[in-house]
C-alpha cells in the first residue's frame, strides 16, 4: 500500500497540498479526480520521487520500479517505435523478451504497424498510445499516468481507457491514474477519489467493484457517481468565479 | 518535372557566373597579366599543375594536414563541449578560455607555433586551435538546448547515465554539432593553406608562397581556386553525410 499522510508542499509561492493524506491499495487502480492545476501532477511527481514533500510522510514507495506516462508524450524522435520502447528496455529485460514484449504493446495499442517508422510519422494520438507501451513493457511496481488521454477525442479515449483495463488485467500492478475527466476515472478506477481545488483536500471517495466489462458509462451506478462528482467539481470551480 | 525545376533554378546562379567571367576577361586585357591573368589563363595554369603531377603532390600535403588538425578539434571539442554544457563547474573554469582562444589571433598562434613547436608541424597545430573553439562552443550551444523532459522521463526509467549521453545528449547536441564542424571546415583550409605560406616547404600555401615570389600570378589565382573548390565540395559532402544521417527527425 503507497500513503500519504498528511503531506505539505509549497511551489514557489503556491501552496499546493496542505496536510493531504490518501492511500493507493496494491495492484489496484486509483484513479484521482480534480480540476486543473489542482496538484494532481505534483502528487504524481512525488509517487515517483522527482519531488518531495516539504512536510508529512509517503509511505510504501521505496525500491518501486516506477512507469510513467506524462502528459506530452516525450519520444526520442531519433529512434524508431520500436526503438522508443527498446530504449527502455534494454537495461531491465533479457533481449530474447525485449522484442516479445515490444511487439505485444505495439499491437495491443494498434501500432504494429507502424514498429519501423518515426515518430515524425505518427499523430498525436498514435504518439501518446505510444508512451503507453513503453509504460506498459517496462517491467513496472507502480504505474503513474498524468492525464494520458487529454489531447485526444471522446471516442478514442474510451476505447484506450478500456485498452489500458485490459492491459492491466493481464498483470495487475499498482496504477495512479490522473484525470480531469470523470467519466475515464469510473470507467477505469477501483477507487476513485474527487480533489478540490488548491490547497487540495479530498472531497469525495468511492470505491467500485464492479469488472472493467460490466461498466457501462449509461448504467447505474455510474450515472449517478458521475452527477455528484460532476456538482462537487462544478462547485469547487465556482468558488474562484465572480459570483454575478 | 522535378529535373526541369533545378534547370531553371540553376540557369540565374550560372548566368551571374558567366557575367563575372566576362568582366574579368575584359579587365585583364587592360593590366599586364602579372596584375590581372586572364580566366583562360588561370584555367591553363590549373591544367597544367594537374597534368604534371603538381597538383595533387603539393595538395595532398594540405589536406592531410587540414584532415588531421579538424579532425583532432573534433575529437577533443566534443567531449569538452558536453562537459562545458553538463557541468557547471567545468563551464566556469572553461569557457573563458575557450573565448580567449576564439579571439586570439590567428597571427599569433602562427608565430607561437613555430617558437614552440617547430616548422613542419605549424599548420596542423594552428587548424587545431583555430577550428577547437567552433566545436567546443557549438557542441556546448547543443547541450544548453536539450530537452529537460526526455532527461526526466530517463530518470524514471532508470537508463543509466553513459546511455544517456549516447542516446539523449548526443543526438540533440548533432545538429549543433554538425553546425560546429561545417563552420570548422571552412577555417580550415584557409588555415592551413596560410600556416604553410609562412612555415613548411609543401603544400598549397607553400606553392603560393613559391609563386608569390617568381610573380606568377596565375599560379596564384589557380591555387586559389583549389581552395575555393576544396571548400565546396568538402562543405557539400558533409551536408549531404549529414542530412542522410538526420533526415528521419529532423
């Protein structure tokens, strides 16, 4: 189990988190939930120690082998697809397994195909899924994806959400998934926590345990999860807009 | 199509070319040829030292010598560049004197060179010192640019730091680089030909030294031109070395 416990962090002069405290089950999928520049990226940043806490502790993350996807897809633009995740690769994995496992994200994400070319070729979606791969074959504890989807339409978005369930499915592993986005974070989370806007705070948690293949964004219960964490949002974005 | 394009876009460069021509051809009536040699002249002169042998025997000399001198400043301006860039320290301690070679004249390493180190080996010496700071400062521009993020997204992935200078730093540092090295490349020759004017027996600025001399001015505009085309098509084959290399990225 990863925990924060009431943790603090100053950025410049922002204060970010002020004595927030949640934990992260393992081999679960937490997904949290909250409005821009809320410090989602920050708590992700310091579940894989490029920042810490200015005050509090974070548990359970030590000696965890981190994947990360961020929110720009960041490709070495001189390596193949296939080179992209190789890269990764190539200092944890045995290299009889590297091309299997090279070979198998490609395909899951759709981009097999495409294993030879640049990533000049690609679109922005075709680079992101590309991140996930890498992500993905990097043998990984504890997987951090900060809003991975946000440049992309509705559709795709789903389809990779439930691309990412399946994926996780086959090995589940610790995932934080960020998100802006609700309808993602119930499609995708076992426990979903709702922030509030800086300093955050929990204002919300829900644990679901229905299968990834029984949701369904019209069937109960997430409709109704969706309208509640939807006025909890809305009300948070509220409070920093003049009130007329 | 795509042929017909480069003809018409080749004619005006071609034109101007011949222009020049003319009016040189035209000038040179009125001087005595020990002034102004004809282009007809000049184009005798160059068929001549290449038909006896002259031309690739004092050549040779130059372009080894040019060879070796850039290719030891790039040898050792790489590693100083990414160190400069990387290390902080480093840059402080450096930098400035890597400024003050850039600045110093070359007249000056010139005459240094041959008190210090004897004749025969001024113009590498002096290509060396006078192509390292283009490299170093080059390749330390290349550092400054790299991309914050991919060094994070390394981090996290645990590559270690050899890999990340290979396949990180390097590949972004490139095209920099490769700025540094086309620009080294084009002192070089000048370089060397004016270290062997003053220090060495052989080579091109030897031989216009020789012809400086005797008054023969055609042999002067001939070498010349060697040098002129020496430089292009050094410049052209490591544009197009370079671009086979980069073109998938860049």
């Amino acid at each position: 189990m990863i925990k924060f416990e009431n943790v603090y962090k100053t950025l410049g002069q922002t204060r970010v988190l002020e004595g927030f405290s949640f934990h992260a089950e393992r081999g679960k999928i937490l997904c949290l939930v909250g409005p821009s520049g809320c410090g989602k990226t920050t708590i992700l940043q310091m579940l894989a120690g490029l920042e810490q806490p200015d005050a509090g502790r974070i548990d359970g993350k030590d000696g965890l082998r981190v994947s990360y996807v961020f929110q720009e897809p960041r490709l070495l633009l001189w390596k193949t697809v296939a080179g992209n995740i190789d890269f990764v690769l190539r200092d944890a994995v045995i290299p009889a397994r590297r091309k299997e496992l090279i070979d198998k994200y490609l395909s899951l994400m759709g981009l097999y195909e495409y294993r030879d070319s640049y990533p000049k070729a690609l679109s922005g979606g075709m680079k992101q899924r590309l991140a996930l791969c890498r992500a993905f074959a990097f043998p990984h504890d504890l997987l951090l994806l900060d809003e991975p989807f946000k440049s992309l339409d509705m559709p795709l978005r789903l389809g990779l959400v439930r691309q990412v369930a399946k994926m996780w499915r086959e090995t589940p592993r610790t995932i934080v998934f960020v998100t802006h986005d609700i309808m993602e974070a119930l499609l995708l989370g076992h426990r979903i926590v709702v922030l509030s806007a800086r300093p955050t705070t929990v204002l919300d948690t829900v644990d679901l345990n229905i299968p990834f293949k029984k949701r369904n964004v019209g069937r109960e219960p997430l409709p109704s999860h969706y309208a509640r964490m939807l006025s909890l949002l809305e009300a948070e974005i509220m409070k920093s807009l003049p009130n007329l | 199509m795509k042929n017909s394009i480069f003809l018409i876009r080749g004619l005006p460069p071609l034109f101007g070319l011949a222009a020049f021509l003319a009016i040189w051809q035209v000038i040179s009536g009125f001087y005595s040829h020990v002034i102004t040699p004809s282009p007809v002249e000049v184009a005798q002169t160059l068929l001549t030292l290449a038909a006896d042998g002259q031309l690739w025997e004092q050549s040779r000399h130059s372009i080894l010598r040019g060879l070796v001198g850039f290719g030891l400043a790039v040898a050792a301006g790489t590693p100083l560049g990414l160190l400069i860039g990387m290390n902080p320290v480093a840059a402080s301690l450096l930098r400035p004197l890597v400024v003050v070679l850039q600045v110093t004249p070359l007249i000056s390493w010139l005459l240094l060179a041959m008190i210090w180190i004897g004749f025969t080996k001024v113009p590498v010496f002096v290509v060396f010192v006078t192509t390292l700071p283009l490299i170093v400062i080059n390749t330390f521009q290349g550092v400054k640019s790299i991309d914050g993020q991919l060094l994070q997204m390394s981090e996290i992935y645990r590559i270690s730091k050899p890999r990340v200078i290979r396949e990180i730093y390097l590949p972004q540092v490139a095209p920099y680089l490769m700025a540094g090295v086309s620009n080294a490349l084009g002192v070089t020759w000048k370089a060397v030909a004016m270290a062997e004017f003053l220090s060495v027996q052989q080579g091109i600025g030897a031989s216009m030294a020789v012809a400086r001399i005797n008054l023969e001015t055609a042999a002067l505009f001939a070498w010349t031109l060697f040098l002129i085309g020496l430089g292009l098509v050094t410049d052209r084959l490591l544009a197009y070395l370079t671009n086979r290399k980069l073109k998938h990225w860049m």
